[in-house]
C-alpha cells in the first residue's frame, strides 16, 4: 500500500466523477488518487474514456464507466458499477458539462434542452442514484459550476443560467442531505485553460475553447489542479461542518471591476 493510500487526506475513500475523462474532471480524479482515493471516472467517449483509466491506473485504483448524464438508466447503472468497484462510495462529483456559444434570446430551444439536461438535470440524477450511498457514509456531493453561474456572461446565456440553477441545486441538497449527514457544495471555477471541450456556437461541432481570455487580477490564467485543491477540501474530513457553499476558484475575476495600472 503507498503512503498516500494509508495517509492521504482521502485515505479509504471512494469517489465517482461524472466528466472525468478530460481537462477538471481529470484533474480532480488524479488529484483524489494523490490522497488515497479510489476513484471511477464517467464519460461519453470510450477512446478518451480508457486513455483517462490507464493514466490513471499508473497513481492508483481507477476505473472508466462509460455513461451520458442525460439517460437516467446510464446514470443509475454508473452508480451501481462505481459502488460496487470502490472501496465504498463516499464522493460524488458532478463534473459533466457543455455549453453553447450565443446569447440566450439566440439559443435554439433544442440546445436550451441539451445544456439544461446535462448541466442540471444530469447533476440531479446523479445526486438521486448516489444519495443512498452517501447517506450511509456521511459522504460528500461536490457540484462543479462556474463563475459564469455567479456573474452571466452574455456570449454564454444558457451555460450562465444553467450553472446558477447548480449552485442552488447545491444548497437544496445541502438541506436535505443535513439530517445524514450528507453535505453538498458547490465550486465555481473561472477561466481554466485549456477550458472547455464541450462549446460551440449553435449547429457546429464541439471544439476546443480559444482561450482568449481576460486575466484575472492574480495574475494568471486558471488551471485544472487549482479546482483539484479545492475539491480535496470539500471532498475531506476536515469539512465536516461545511455544506450549502459555493467557493469561487477563480483567480478574484468576480470580485469586483479590474483595472491594471499602466506602467
């Protein structure tokens, strides 16, 4: 057994994260690994769905379940697989997420459908099929939303009401998840390269973000293993008394208007 296994802030524990093939989802499954963490990873693809699980097989117990957050059977049968290969399941993390490129009077009523359905509807099924397994062990739902969901971005519209419908996600089951014991927060990521696979504008293909973003006022575009940090946090012991909070991890971009003296 490594000394993480045995030592780690999450010595024991067993995690599923939905979107965890790619970019923050990975990065949170390699980080959970780092802690002694067992973890399973969902996705749609297989291709990068089997390249995430031998990564990740090189830092530890993982394993890859293909499922789409928007089939309540393939959400149900993801969660089954997980709490049967983990150790237990005390971690959820709902990861998955795409977004369209428009404003939201633009957005085609099919594409309002699809993001809704991932974005929020997946993370609700996801809460469902897991809760049991949480509630017998005190666990810990992490909801990935954005700083989109806390201030909108107007290019973004659907994706900016979707996550604020998470972070209030988050707190309804924060209410009802108290009486177990089962706590569920939300983060809120800024800009973090290399962004999103999922985004394009209406009736084009998915495409990688450009990454032609402001920077925020700490200096630096945001990375994968800034959100990681902050959800070993909230994944661990040492947040038993934290839940129904929404945490900005986001450079200070949404603190407040930025202007950088001219040198």
């Amino acid at each position: 057994m490594s000394d993480a296994a045995s030592t780690g802030r999450l010595a024991g524990k067993g995690a599923l994260i939905t979107g965890g093939t790619t970019g923050i989802g990975l990065a949170i499954a390699e980080r959970f690994l780092a802690e002694g963490a067992a973890v399973v990873v969902t996705g749609r693809g297989a291709e990068p769905g089997l390249r995430a699980e031998a990564a990740l097989r090189e830092s530890g117990p993982a394993w890859f379940v293909p499922a789409d957050a928007r089939d309540p059977a393939a959400v149900t049968a993801s969660v089954d697989i997980a709490a049967k290969r983990l150790p237990a399941l005390d971690i959820l993390v709902n990861n998955a997420g795409i977004g369209v490129e428009a404003g939201l009077l633009r957005t085609p009523v099919a594409d309002y459908d699809r993001v809704m359905e991932v974005n929020v509807r997946g993370y609700f099924l996801y809460a469902r099929a897991a809760y049991p397994h949480l509630a017998a062990r005190r666990g810990s739902m992490i909801h990935i939303a954005s700083d989109a969901g806390i201030w909108g971005e107007q290019s973004i519209g659907v994706y900016s009401v979707s996550k604020a419908a998470v972070v209030m996600l988050g707190k309804m089951l924060a209410l009802e998840g108290g009486q177990d014991g089962v706590r569920s927060n939300v983060l809120c990521p800024g800009d973090t390269w290399p962004g999103m696979r999922h985004m394009a504008p209406p009736g084009m293909a998915d495409r990688p973000e450009s990454g032609d973003w402001p920077v925020p006022p700490i200096g630096r575009i945001g990375q994968p293993g800034d959100v990681a940090a902050a959800a070993v946090f909230y994944a661990s012991d040492e947040t038993e008394f934290i839940t129904g909070t929404t945490l900005l991890v986001d450079g200070g971009m949404t603190a407040g208007y930025h202007q950088r003296e001219k040198g």
